[in-house]
C-alpha cells in the first residue's frame, strides 16, 4: 500500500498509508478525534529514487556503445547527431 502525504492548518504534514482505491482524506484525523472538523490538502511528495549521471540506463541494461560518425564513443546506440 502507498503512502500518502497530507497537509492539516493546524497539525502540519502527516503521512497515511493508504490503498490505492480508497478516498482521499478530507479531515484531519488528529483534529477530528479533538472534536474539530479541519479539512485537508493532500500533498505531492517527491520521488523516493534519484537518477544521477549520463547513461544511467546504458550500465543498467548492458548495452554497448559505439562509434559515432564524430568518432567518439558516446554509447548513444547510433541516435546521436554528431
């Protein structure tokens, strides 16, 4: 199951783990067991992986480079436009 971010006025971000057919939360739930109805705003949250580098799928897939028609080896699979 994913988790989601939320944002809450008073409470700040809080995380959820939820399924993925389920609703998205329109009330705070630590409010709503103070008695209060605060909605909230569910929350884009960044990626958990980072791809750094040139050529990231070249190493991950075992490719070989080639000559390139500049004559470098570029590892483009000859869609360079030297």
């Amino acid at each position: 199951m994913p988790i989601y971010e939320y944002k809450c006025p008073n409470c700040g971000k809080f995380e959820v783990l939820q399924k993925i057919t389920e609703e998205n939360l329109k009330e705070c739930p630590k409010c709503k067991e103070q008695g209060k109805s605060v909605p909230v705003e569910k929350l884009i949250s960044e990626s958990s992986f980072v791809l750094k580098g040139t050529g990231w799928y070249e190493t991950d897939y075992g490719s070989k480079s080639h000559s390139c028609s500049s004559g470098k080896s570029c590892g483009c699979k000859g869609h360079c436009n030297h």
